[in-house]
C-alpha cells in the first residue's frame, strides 16, 4: 500500500483551514481539522491561529491518544480520534462553528429534507447531537451518534462536523450545510416548510450516486442532451451522441 505523502498533508491541512476561515464558516482559532495519515492521524493544534500556523505545527497522533509535536492537539481530539477510527469510509473531519448551522444547533434542532441538497450528507435529514461539554468524551458519543449513516451533523450548542474523503470534500460539506442551515432558518420564520418523503430522498440520493453529484451526469434517461463537446462531435450528424 502507498504510504500516504506526511509533508503534503500537513501543508494541505494548513491550506483547508485558511480557507474554511475565508469562506466565512469559521472564526478565530475556533473549529479544527484532521485527517488520516497511515496508521496515525494528523490534526491542528490548539488555539493557535491559521494564519499564523506551519505545516510544522500540525500535531501527530495515535489512536491510543499519545501525540508527537511542539503543540498541544486540538481540545477535540477525542470525537477526531473516535470517528477515524470507526469510519474507515472517511479520511478527514472538519469541526467550524459556522454561524446559521450554530443557530439551529443552540436550539437543538435537526434540519429535515426541507431540501433536496440535505441527501449531501448521507440521509434524510442532518441530526443534531446530544449536548456535551467540549473536549470531552462524552461530546464524542454523542458525534458518533450523531453521524450515524452519515457524513455531517450538528452539535448540540456548539457547531457542526463534516466528514469527507478528502479535506476539500469535507471542506466542501460543511459549506453546504452551512448553507442549508441558512435556508431552514430564513424559511422557519413563514411556517414549518413542507418536507420531502422518504421515497424522494431515496431518488435524490440515487440520482446524485450517479451522477457522481458535482460532475456531469452519465446517466441515460436524465440530463442526457449534457454532453461534452468532444462527444458530440463524435456522433454522426442526424444521429443523436451516444
């Protein structure tokens, strides 16, 4: 197996998180990231501001708790620890306390398929965790709970989770829940909105596997006039592109 490139992820650890700041999700030193390195985990240390933090500064850590660095490892190292090592589908955890995915999260409350996009982590709808006072292990049951048949989650009174197989994909993820949340708190205001059934969210979840949601979409009977240019110049004149 290739081992995985340690410099590369450090520097691209870095990288997410100066953009997780920028985009507007994440404030302060607030918020955390990890991601898989072999049979170890790399992860921010604590409280030290991204745009001062070196790849360097990026802590090393072993599921028994044990780390190597200069730093101490991010306060949330448990629910980090505790959801590589049960999720082997996911390589990275992205932890913000984005601001409309907060508001939902003080009062407790998980988003239901108000909207198609909601099926982007993995389910019907995104959940809010239990309440659990930070850095503990407590807090970390309760975000495996929380993610469950999932690939993000609120956090009871705190903030949101959104795990990837990539740090861009979890990056990605907590920009669209953050998203969500938004419209489910602008809605609420005008009414509960309606909720789409399990039977919609199942072709929405179908739909996005294939088309690999993001790419274009390969899948006959939907969207099949998109097609790359280069395809239709294949395709014999009077004949529709195959």
């Amino acid at each position: 197996m290739t081992q995985p490139d340690e410099r590369a992820l450090r520097r691209e650890m870095v990288e997410t998180c100066r953009r997780m700041n920028a985009s507007g999700i994440n404030q302060g030193t607030a918020g955390n990231l990890s991601v898989r390195c072999g049979k170890e985990f790399l992860i921010t240390p604590s409280s030290l501001p991204y745009d001062e933090m070196k790849p360097s500064d990026i802590m090393k850590m072993g599921y028994d708790g044990t780390f190597e660095g200069k730093h101490r490892p991010s306060s949330e190292w448990r629910f980090h620890r505790d959801i590589l090592r049960e999720r082997q589908d996911i390589s990275a955890v992205l932890h913000c306390h984005s601001v409309y995915a907060t508001t939902l999260a003080v009062h407790h409350r998980s988003m239901p398929a108000f909207h198609y996009m909601i099926a982007v982590a993995g389910g019907t709808t995104i959940r809010c965790s239990r309440y659990a006072t930070f850095g503990t292990q407590a807090l970390s049951d309760a975000a495996l709970e929380a993610l469950q048949d999932r690939r993000a989650c609120l956090l009871g009174q705190h903030g949101q989770i959104a795990l990837g197989t990539t740090m861009a994909g979890a990056l990605w993820l907590a920009v669209e829940v953050e998203t969500l949340a938004r419209m489910y708190v602008q809605a609420l205001p005008l009414g509960e909105p309606p909720v789409l059934d399990d039977a919609e969210m199942g072709r929405v979840s179908a739909q996005m596997q294939r088309m690999s949601y993001g790419q274009m979409p390969d899948a006959d009977g939907t969207n099949d006039m998109a097609r790359p240019k280069a395809a239709m110049a294949r395709a014999k004149p009077g004949k529709p592109a195959r």
